[in-house]
C-alpha cells in the first residue's frame, strides 16, 4: 500500500513538473509572439509616415521626401543595434550613475544588450529578448520619423539621416533608459510616469525638431517680406490623409508593444515600469484619444481636414503617458483639449515664431508629448509607479519634462549647427528653388501627368503663381551670392 | 512531435548556435566589427554620394542662372541648363 501511494505521488509530480515546463514553454512563445506581430503592425506605421510626408511635399520633391523614410531604416537598425540598445540596457542609473537605490528588476539585462551576447543571437532558451529589441527598434524608427515631416523639401537627405541616427539611436533611447524602464533613475527616484511614451518618444523628437529646424530655416518663399506666413499646397492630399490612418493603425501596436505580458500572473499585464494594467485598457484610451483628438482639432482648425487629422494624433500623444490608468471618459477630455492645443501651438510656432515646420510635428509631437506628461501629474497623482511603488506626482513630472526637454532641443540644435557649419544641412538655394527630386534622381516622378501652375497659399488666404514668389525668395535669400559652397 | 536537429550530436543543453561560434566567441567579435565598419562606411558614403550629386546639379543651375536662363514657366522656376535637357 505504501509502495504504491509513493508510486501514485512521483508520477504525479513527474506530470505536474511536465505541464509546469510546458506552461512556461507557452507563455514564452506567447510573448514571443505578441512582440512580433506588434512589429509587424508597427510598419504601417513607417508606411503612414511615408505617403503622409510625400502627400504633403510639392510635386517637384516626393520622391526625396518618400526616400527619407525608407532610409531610415536602413541607418537607425544597425545603429540601434550596435550601440542604441546597449544605452537602454546599461544607462538606467544615468551617466554618471545616479547613486539611487533600486532593485534590479532584470538582473543581467545590461550583458544581454550588447551585440556579441546572447541576448542578440540565435538563442533556443530565449524566446524574449530578441523580438522585445525588435519591438524597441519600431519606436526608434518612429522617433526618427517625428522630426523627418518637419525638414522635408530643403534638407539634405545624407543630413537627415545622420540627425535620424542621433535622435533615433541615442537621444531617445537615453532618455528611455532614464524614465521608461523599471530601473531609470527617474522612475525609481521620483516615480515619473510615461507609460506609453508622450514625453520619452514624442516630446524629446519634437525639442529635438524644434532644435534643427532653428538652424535649418524655412523653405524659400515661405514668408513673405513682411514676415506673414504662406502655405504651399501638398501635391496630394489624400494621400497625406490616407497616410495618417495608417499612423493611426500602427499607433495600436505601439500601444500593445509598450505592455510587458506576465501570461501566468495576475493580472497578466504590467506598464513598462512593470506596474499592472490590462491590454483592454489602454486600447480604450487610445481610441478615445482618437474621437476626442478629432472633435478638439476640427474645432479649433474650423473644420480643416488635416489638422482635423493631426489633432487626433495630438489627442492620443496628450493621454499616453497616463494610458494605463485614465478612465476612457478622462482620456476623451483630455484629448480634446490636446487637439484643441495643437492647432493653437502650430498656427503659433508657424505664425509668431515664424518656424516653417512642414507638417507640424514641433505641435502635435512636442507639444502634446509634454503635455501629456504634465497631465499625469493632475490627473495620476498618487498612483504608484515602478518596482519602488514611488507615487507620481507633478514634482517628478516636472523633474521628467526639466530631464527631457534640454536634452532633446540642445542635442538636435548642437548637432544641427555642426551640419550647417560643415555645410551640409540644407541643399543650395538653386536646387530647393528647381526642387530636390531632379538633383537626388534626375527624373520627374509623375512623367505621364501634366504640370499645372503650382500655386502658394498667400498669408490672407489668397492662391497666387508660385513661380513669381519663389524667384523672389531665392533673390532675397542669395542676395546674388550663392548660399552654399560647391565642391566643399 | 518533430524532432530533426541532432541533438546526439550537438548536446540537449545547446542555447546559442551562431554560424561563427557562440556568444563573446572571436568568430562573433569578428562579425560584430564588421558589421559596424559597414555602418559607419554606409553613413560616410551616404553624405558623399549625395554632395556628389547636389553639387554637380548646383554648379550646373547656377551657370545657367549667370547666363540670365532663368525663366518663369506655368509650374514653378524652370531653370534651363545643358545638363538637364
């Protein structure tokens, strides 16, 4: 009797041990699973940018415009993975270290960063790490993408690039180690809360625009001689707008891969300072976002379709950071009122500060990133964040957005003016005059299409001849002088 | 279940099985610096070609902009030059 009860208890624990490893097997390949489809939704996203920034180029720049994107790509992958993960993984403490006291809530994950470890290899025993860089290096293309709308149609393609390398593979992902991981020396100091990234992606690449487009001016003929702004007309808006809706498609995966899956423990999602939410959660914010977004942005642009768009983009930056605890009907006011802001920020950046951002980002991007952030410090205060539990309060976020904005605006200005030095920010003025696609590519992308008299948007409202404008501009930008030197 | 990989061979406690050695090893070093040698030299080359390019077209429009080609067409400024027609 006794030998069989001992028989009974070994087989048993044998098939309990069996199905306990075979749990955790699952578990594994769900969360490997997840992160890459979320990667793959994420493209839509480089997809959105794309047709969005070409749409909303002059025909005579599309294809540089477009290209911009696609390059991006090819420079911040490898950065990122030679150096940009390396910085999240072993510069939470910040440079020099901190000096705070935290518990190491993935002990060895600086090691697993490097690009000889394991952690970025073929590996049968991790199921994890590679598709959670991947997931990362989706935010680093969008970070880099943020800034590219802004300088589209006078920057050097090579200049952007290099700019995209620095913003996508370092500054970003500096700030990230900082306030978006569970050991950045903001969260477990002063428990800052950015769950979905207003401040750490959107805010930092919007100071980071802000900086470059200081040193790289606006398009010719942008301005008129009294300082008034004029509005080039985007070669095609839908395709401007189609563009956007795809953002606004990627931005769920976005969302869904800023979340940690814990399958076997309660509640089964934790934020990225691993503090629990759920996945229905956030996806009621971001789409209330968007409905609130929109309402705010057709309001305030008086029914203008795309800052109707760009306002819905603002709405869900502005409750990001907050995302995994706003109640939907929270995260539909607060939108509203990003969308509202946007619109008021961008008429003001492009109007009074006379800043030609191209697309808005600086607005929609910069501005409501850190809004969103200063929202959290209303709105979840007391919540408590991270694996210190620090309650967030509007001392740490403030402590975030003093950390961020400098270190987003001096890097993209400093790196900015060193290129304009150099003389390799911005094309000639003969060339952005003749437009960038005949310089880069030497044809015309629309060969079979007619040219029709490109025509400006005059500051009163009113569609004047371009051609007349522009040579105007490029007069009064040479001053009969060439602007930049050649063979240099 | 489907069970192809010769473990008998390679051991059940194989983790990483890198074409060039496992973690850390020289083979993977190797890789590594090659890998970013191309980085920079793709970065490099990115600001050449295009300057290449920029320039030749700059120094073109501008000839034709002193000889007073610049004309005024129904699209936008059409500067004339040899090069482009």
């Amino acid at each position: 009797m006794g030998t069989s009860v001992w028989l009974l208890a070994a087989t048993v624990e044998e098939r309990v041990d069996a199905l306990e490893s075979a749990n955790t097997l699952d578990s594994q390949i769900l969360t490997e699973q997840f992160y890459f489809w979320t990667v793959v939704l994420m493209w839509l996203i480089h997809v959105g940018f794309m047709a969005y920034e070409s749409g909303a180029a002059r025909r005579k720049n599309i294809m540089s415009t477009a290209m911009k994107n696609i390059l991006t790509i090819a420079v911040v992958t490898p950065t990122f993975y030679y150096f940009g993960w390396y910085i999240y993984g072993c510069m939470e403490e910040g440079w020099p270290k901190s000096g705070h006291d935290s518990p190491d809530a993935f002990p060895g994950f600086c090691g697993l960063t490097a690009p000889w470890s394991e952690g970025l290899g073929p590996n049968l025993q991790d199921h994890v790490s590679l598709v959670f860089f991947l997931a990362f290096l989706l935010f680093s293309w969008t970070t880099a993408s943020i800034m590219s709308g802004a300088l589209i149609e006078r920057v050097r393609l090579s200049a952007f690039l290099l700019l995209a390398v620095m913003l996508g593979s370092v500054v970003w992902i500096l700030d990230a180690a900082w306030g978006w991981s569970s050991g950045g020396w903001l969260t477990t100091r002063f428990g800052f809360h950015d769950s979905i990234a207003s401040g750490v992606v959107h805010g930092v690449a919007g100071a980071f625009t802000l900086g470059v487009l200081l040193n790289l001016g606006p398009r010719i003929g942008k301005y008129d001689i009294a300082g008034r702004a004029r509005s080039f007309r985007p070669h095609n808006t839908h395709m401007t707008l189609m563009g956007l809706m795809l953002i606004f498609t990627g931005f769920y995966a976005f969302y869904a891969a800023c979340l940690v899956i814990q399958s076997t423990v309660f509640p089964g999602w934790l934020n990225i300072y691993l503090s629990p939410t759920t996945l229905g959660t956030i996806a009621m914010v971001i789409t209330f976002g968007f409905a609130g977004g929109f309402t705010g942005g057709w309001f305030a642009s008086k029914g203008d379709p795309f800052w109707t768009l760009s306002g819905g983009l603002a709405g869900v930056i502005a409750v990001s950071a907050g995302a995994d605890v706003y109640h939907p009907s929270l995260a539909y006011l607060l939108s509203f009122s990003g969308g509202m802001a946007c619109v008021w920020v961008g008429n003001f950046i492009e109007r009074r500060l006379r800043i030609d951002d191209a697309v808005g980002a600086v607005a929609v991007h910069g501005f409501c990133g850190f809004y969103g952030v200063f929202l959290v410090g209303i709105f979840a205060g007391g919540y408590p964040t991270g694996v210190n539990n620090i309650e967030s309060s509007m001392g740490g976020q403030l402590m975030g957005m003093m950390t961020f904005l400098p270190l987003g605006f001096l890097s993209g200005y400093a790196m900015s003016w060193v290129l304009k030095k150099l003389n390799l920010l911005r094309v000639s003025a003969e060339v952005e005059l003749e437009g960038l696609d005949l310089a880069e590519f030497q044809r015309d992308f629309y060969p079979e299409f007619e040219r029709i008299p490109e025509v400006i948007v005059g500051p009163d409202g009113e569609e004047l001849e371009a051609g007349p404008i522009l040579l105007d501009g490029y007069r009064a930008v040479t001053n009969g002088r060439p602007t930049t030197r050649v063979g240099a | 279940m489907f069970d192809a990989f010769p473990f008998d061979e390679w051991s059940e406690e194989i983790t990483t099985f890198w074409t060039f050695g496992v973690e850390g090893d020289t083979g993977t070093i190797i890789l590594t610096i090659l890998g970013v040698l191309l980085m920079i030299g793709s970065l490099v080359q990115f600001v050449r070609l295009e300057s290449q390019k920029l320039d030749a077209q700059t120094a073109a429009l501008r000839q034709a902009l002193a000889s007073a080609d610049a004309t005024v067409t129904t699209t936008t400024v059409t500067i004339t030059t040899t090069e482009l027609e």
